[in-house]
C-alpha cells in the first residue's frame, strides 16, 4: 500500500479475523496490489524491505544496512497525474446503474411542487421582473438587475473562443484536482450482509489502523469462506496527514484582553489626516492594540507611534493588494478590518465581536457603519449561485440576511457584510484578497468567501464614518485626487470586474438589486 | 429546514414517493422538526411565508407586500454554538455499539505483527538508539534527536499550569469548530433493507435536491406503509454553499509563458549586492517575469526596474513576515520563491516546474541548490506525527522522501524541501508563513503545511548559491551585520520556537536527525 492516495476497499470477511481476498485500488494508479492477498484484518502500509543478496554475504549485508539507511524509501513509482475516470469508478458506476434500475418496476413520481424547486439544467440571465408599477416602486421594491459576464467580457476579446477554451480547459484541471473520492455517490444495497464503515475512515502515511465495524452477517456455518454470493460493499480510506492545529496563546485574563486577540488592519492612500484621526480614536479606547497600515501613496509619509506598523507598497498597488497584505502581518487570532477615514466610540466595542466570534462557528463579523446623518448601514447581503452549464453559473446577490443568532439578537448570519468586520485570521487568510483588484472592490471578497467563511453582522459594533459631506468649493487638493482615484470607473476597470467574475469565478451571469 | 448547520436523515421510504415519516435532526439545534412529517420523496429547506391578517385586508396585504419585500428571510433562530454531543450522536452511538457487540460471540483476534503497528496511546519522547558504533557513524548513520518540548517551553513559563489549561481550552475549541459530520463513525448495518447514499449529499442553502438512492427493498407487500421491522440507517446532508473556483487566465500560448505564469517572489536584507546579482540572473532567462520584492532594511534603498516590485517592512520585522508579505501580492498562478542570494543560471529551467504542477497533483515542487563547491542540496525531509494523548503530539522529523514520481524521474515525493521552490499560490497562501517568526525558520511551513499540501522535490532544476565562502578579513560590515542577524541564536529566539511547536502546534515531544 502507498502512501498516498485514495483506495477504494472491497473486503469479504473471514471472522477469524482472517481477510480472505481483498481487492484493493489505488487512486495513484498502483495496480501492483490488485487482487492481492491481505493476511491481516487491518489497513498495513509498511513496504518490506526485503532485498536479498545472496552470493557476497559480507558486501552483500553492508550494502543492505546502506540501503537501509541511506537509500530510497521505495524505488516504486506513484503516477501522481490526478485521474477521475478509474476502473473502481467503472465498476461502481455499475453497480449503481444495477441498484437504482431494479426499482424500474416499482412506479414512483416526484411531486409537482417538488419537481418545480429543481435546478434547471442551465441558469438564464434575467433581470427581475417589476412586480409594482408605483411612484418610488424602485426605492420600495429594489429591481434586480442582470449582468450577462459572458457578452460583456468575450466582446472585449480579441479571441474570445480560445478564452472560452482556456477557461474550460482551467476548470478541468481545477475539477480534477479538487475531486476527491468522498464526493463519489456511493449507494449502500439494501439487504448486504456486509458490515463496514459507510463513512470510510483514514489513516496517517505509513500508519496502521484498525478498520472499525468490518463484518459479515450471515447464517452461521461452520467454515467461513470467501463466498457471500456475490455481494460487494464500498468504502472510502483516506490516506493523508492530519492537518496540524494553528493555536493562539493569547494569556490567560478575565475577559478579553484586546491587545493579545486582536490587531487592527487599515489601507491607507491621500488620507493622512483621516489616518490619523481613526488611530487617535483607537487609542483613546485601546491603548495597546497593534495597528497594520498598508500605504500605497507615491509620497508616503511616516506614520509612527508605539504599536504601530507601516508597510510601503509600489505606488497605487491598490484596495485589495493592499488588504491581503495588511492581514498577512497580523499574528494575532483575530483581525479588525477597519477604513482608514473610521473613528471609534465608546460604541466600538471590540470584545463583543470576539466573544460572538469565540463562542458560535462564525468565522468573520461585521459591524455598523454610522454616517455622520445618523444613518447606520450593516450592508447585509446573502449571495447565491445557480448552475449554469458549460458556459458558467449563475451569481444572485440580494440585500438582506438568512436569520438571526440565538443569544446575540443583534446579530445575524449573512453571506456579505460590510467594510468594517472582525475575523479569525487564518480562516481570512484562506480566502484572501486578490490583489488584482486596485480600485473599487468589496463583494469579490465574499464571494470567493463562498462555502469557506460563515459570516455574521452585529448592529450593535458601531464605528463611525468621518464626514463624507464637502461642498465642492471646500474640497481639499489631496481630497480631490483621492476622489479621481477611488471614483473614477473606468472600462479598464469594469474590464478587470468582468474577467474576475467571468473567468476566474466562472460565472456567466450575475443578477443583483 | 435551516439553511446552515448538518443534518442527519433517516428515512423509511414509501415507494409510492411518499415519505411516510423522517425523522430529522439540525446540528444547529432545531428541534422543532423533530417527527415532523414529510411530504415528498425529496430535501426541501423552503421557510413558509403564511402569516396572516385578516382583520384590516388592505393594511394586511400592504403588510405583508412589505414584509416579502424587506423583511427578514426569517424569523427563526439559529443556534450556533459548535456542538458535539447532539441527540443523534447518542443515537448513532448505541447503535454502533449495539453492531459491534453484536459480534462478541464470535472469537478474533489481531495478529501480532498487526498490533505491533498499532500507535501506542501515548507517544514517547525518545532519541533513537545507536546501532552502530563505528568511526564515523555519526556520518553515516545520523543520529536522531529527541527535544521534549513541553519541559523546555513550561520550565520558562512563571505559570506553567496556566499555559497548559489554556492550551487544552484552545484546542477543544479548535476541535469543536473544525469537527464535521463526515468525520462521525457510520456502520452499515448488515441485512438492512434500506438503501441510501452511504457518503451523504450537499446541497446548497434554500435550494431543492433529490437524494439519490433511497429505497427499501422487502418482500412485495400491498400496502408500503412505515413498517421496516425497527430498521435505522443514517447519512450526513451537508448545507452550504459550493466554493466557487479561482482560475487564472495565463492565456494561450505554445509552451508555457512564465511571465503570466509565474511570480518570483523573496525577502531581502543587508544584501542589496546579492539582490542585484539575482535580479541580473533571472533578467538573462526571464526578462518579463515579475519579480516581487519584501524588504525590512533599516535604511532601505530602492530597487527599481520594469516588472519589479518592492515592498518596505519595518526594520527587522523579519524572514517569515517578509515571505507572507511577498506571497499575498502575487496575482499569478504560481510563484516562485528564492532567496535574495541565488543566482539563475541555465539549469534554472522554471518551465519543468511549471510542467509538474500543471500535469499532477502536486501543490508544491521543490529544487535544487548547488553551492560554488559543486554541492547541491533538495534538502528532502519526511515528517510525521503521531499521537500523544492530553500533553500534545510527537513529530518525527527525518531526512529522506517518500517515492519517485512516474513520469518524473527526477522528482519525488517529501513533505519538506529546500528554499527553493515553486507553489500553486492559492494553496502556498492557504498554509501561509507564521509572521512571528522573524529569525531563522524554515521547517515550520512544512508542518503547517501537513495535510495541506502534496509536496514534491526535482534535483534537475537548479539554481545556484552565491558563494559564501569569505576569509574573516574580507568581509564587509554589511556582512557581518548580516551574519549577527541571521546566525545568531539567543534565548528569545529559541523560546519563540518553543512556543510555536508546544502551544500553536500542539506538540510534546520532537525527534529529528
């Protein structure tokens, strides 16, 4: 057995603790093993290192302790090339073929109201449709709009059948490489003798284990062979490290001690001032609290102070470049997205987003964003996506929230938050930032979320947004070049958001209120 | 049914499409479904919206207009605390152990050579016996050593007992969140006539599925009704969003283009002529490849070119900090990493990297350094883990690697190797490089990168190392700051480690060559 791979483990059982014929696939493609004979009622993977020379006993058994220590672990190769379409896979595609067709005779229907929910086979592109025709009906009853990616994009290209061929072609690979045999749809026969772990099990490299539960039921006989007339049962063993614990030692305290939790992330550019309002406001609540600001200005300045890191990027690297390299300094267990134009309160209450991040399987917790008006947004959104094909899915995003946290009544889960949120730093780490993504971006964060962050917002985290309301006149210079950079859209810009969406997400469509 | 949270489904199956009755639990604590009826042959999670109000129609019907329109998804609550010890975990364990007892009857027993392989409850922190005792055989047969982590970290602790309680809590936490239902152990009951999918289902929040499979195959009866004679079988349905895939669009060309391809990426420090020379190398072969550049000089000095980008840290903040900065702004597919002493020569052939990531399952391939001597080294390791109950983990470290890859006959399997390497970028930033470690490092992004990713290691591409080989009079200040910083070893340092192995990874004991 190897020591990497994925096996798919048919076994009759002898029950004197004898196996009596095991068949045995590798997923690396050793067909070395198949039909061999196990004489152990285990999972054995050491390789013998039986080598024999014979006719110099001398050299021969120095050349062996050599070997021993010095040589190969095993001259055996592993065809490590990621493969889908192997023959355990044939024959389990039988197999489930012959289960699921001997109800062919047995009349069944799914229900209309049932069939309709299905996911069709491929998502259309269509804009919601307005349901009232009233004055203000687009503030009451926002319209969904719909993007076609795949006409915005393509049109743009030179070439768009070899990006259309390039893009499949990558998800191919990504398909491949991300198969894993637990994703196989493995059908238990009703009335099998066999007995054995549905779930699989695995083992460590070069580890023995026991398999659990192996058994075979049957009338009792006197002499237990291989002969169940023919049945066969599948499982999955995993062979693989364990993945090693990421523990943070944060001290011991009554409470939260904010400093050795958590560190404060910022990007800054043309907003010195405003940098440094938002870490006076900081301080005056968290006086120790790391602070990580990423600068991408043509002319940066020194921001100093005790707890204080600046790091120098090339000049306009940009938003997300700038995030993803922020929160690859942090080394605490949590990181405190902030704006570098916030201004913390008394309302700013750190240790509420540590405790709801602590306590429930929420991975990232955004909070509210008070607008000098009063108005306090939590940009709470849920996202979802609908398969669509060759051409690509489907991505929906709507405002709102799926449902509520019990014990945090503020709080509720989300698949989109706003811009000022608290997260476990290695589960943000694991999605990260593209930093292709210069200008405007927020959503791509969570969307390459998707399926890896369990996101929650909390309205009662409040940190205020430094007054946005200039009449034009007053503008500072410094004021109006930030505005050229960060509001300014232009087709370069829309075209990196259609090939972020169309190609490296692969979605052909996105609708969105 | 919630749209988060695992559930386990057990069914007894009316093969007129009916589901007589499911019972069907949400690890997220929703009991109310509990026994509830089902109506269809199929998952549906839609939340009903009837709410009435009939007193006042118009108000009512503008209520409710607005309450589809803005209100909540829902106004139920989630629990969600990480629970382990739910009421379907109690049911599943005294059926398993109702299967497994079941065979007490019947004498086995494991074979000697099979227990012996077992791991032992507890591993031990032993040095590895001397087998040989020759001139030399330290060289030849290196010794292994054993380092009894928990001693060498708590002794320097003022509250030893603290550390370890607060260890404990940290990874019960840890356990807690990354546990899943798959894990759980299922046992097919033997001659159960019930059919399921043994591995489960996923499907995505609010959306419908048919689970494959489900059937019930008994003597043919009249009337199917909920009468399986006591028979459970149990299967995971996984509720959560599909990750959405990340592809890079390199383009199209013959062969592959390392410029869209690849991003070179290392840290520099007090070496500015050692840079320049490597910049140098790499423009003679790859004049467009970007090269990323993190730099924590206390006087830095530009380094400026086309398609190079420099990064300012603060002084010192060090080797591991700089590599996690310099890896979260790469936009390509792959990145290279080198350290700012190499230099590029023809054998630096990056295309037969490139060539073995694309075609296996490899996430990271190593090379090969060849110091001015003509010594080259891929510093190939193997490392494993095994288990050492409430103290914390053993991990062995030896030299060596795993097998030979087919088709590769240059390149193997390991778990470590050299600095030298190139990664898939997304999957080098999932593991990422612990930014507390300023000094030397190097072992410890292997072990974080466990179970993560599949690393290999080819002698054929080499780079070479600028010769260090300097009479003490000859060496520059610059030099010999250099060799203060990186060479040496003070307490603080070592107790870092101490840390980062005992606390963040969860180890007792490390034994290595």
């Amino acid at each position: 057995m190897k020591s990497r791979g994925y096996y798919v483990f048919n076994g009759a059982v002898s029950l004197e603790g004898k196996l009596e014929q095991v068949e045995c696939w590798g997923e690396t493609g050793d067909d070395v093993f198949f039909n061999q004979p196990f004489e152990a009622l285990h999972h054995n993977m050491h390789v013998s290192y039986k080598r024999c020379c014979k006719w110099v006993l001398v050299l021969g058994l120095l050349l062996g302790t050599l070997f021993h220590f010095w040589g190969p672990s095993s001259n055996l190769e592993e065809d490590l090339r990621p493969r889908r379409g192997s023959a355990i896979q044939a024959l389990l595609s039988g197999k489930i073929y012959h289960i699921m067709s001997d109800y062919s005779e047995i009349p069944y229907k799914v229900k209309e109201n049932v069939a309709r929910e299905l996911a069709q086979n491929t998502c259309i592109c269509l804009a919601g449709e307005e349901t009232f025709h009233l004055p203000f009906s687009d503030l009451l009853f926002p319209r969904v709009w719909a993007h076609n990616l795949q006409h915005a994009f393509l049109e743009t290209r030179p070439d768009p059948d070899n990006v259309k061929n390039h893009r499949a072609e990558e998800y191919h690979h990504f398909q491949k490489r991300s198969y894993s045999p637990v994703d196989m749809l493995i059908i238990a026969e009703a009335n099998n003798p066999l007995q054995y772990p549905t779930q699989g099990l695995e083992v460590q490299p070069l580890k023995t284990v026991i398999i659990p539960g192996l058994g075979l039921r049957q009338e009792d006989r006197g002499n237990y062979m291989f002969e169940t007339e023919g049945h066969q049962s599948f499982f999955t063993i995993k062979v693989g490290h364990r993945v090693v614990p990421k523990l943070y030692n944060s001290g011991q305290s009554e409470g939260y001690n904010i400093t050795s939790l958590v560190t404060i992330a910022t990007k800054t550019f043309l907003r010195y001032d405003k940098l440094k309002d938002l870490i006076d406001s900081i301080r005056q609540f968290y006086p120790t609290v790391t602070i990580v600001i990423a600068d991408d200005n043509e002319h940066p300045q020194p921001v100093t102070g005790p707890h204080i890191e600046q790091y120098i990027m090339p000049f306009g690297k940009g938003w997300f470049a700038g995030r993803n390299l922020a929160v690859s300094q942090v080394s605490t267990k949590y990181v405190l997205w902030v704006d570098d134009d916030f201004i913390f309160t008394a309302n700013t209450q750190l240790e509420k987003m540590v405790d709801i991040l602590e306590k429930t399987t929420l991975d990232l917790v955004g909070g509210a964003v008070r607008e000098v008006t009063g108005y306090t947004a939590t940009y709470r959104h849920k996202i979802s996506v609908e398969e669509g094909g060759e051409d690509g899915n489907c991505l929906h995003i709507r405002n709102g929230y799926h449902h509520v946290i019990k014990g945090y009544p503020n709080c509720v889960v989300a698949d989109a938050v706003i811009n000022f949120f608290m997260a476990q730093t290695d589960k943000i780490r694991q999605v990260g930032f593209d930093p292709r993504l210069s200008r405007s971006a927020h959503l791509e964060f969570f969307i390459d979320a998707l399926g890896i962050l369990h996101i929650g917002s909390c309205s009662d985290v409040i940190v205020n947004h430094a007054s946005k309301i200039k009449l034009p006149w007053t503008k500072t210079e410094a004021q109006k070049t930030y505005e050229k950079f960060r509001y300014s859209s232009n087709s370069a810009n829309n075209d990196l958001h259609n090939e972020v969406f169309y190609f490296k997400n692969r979605f052909k469509c996105m609708t969105s209120q």
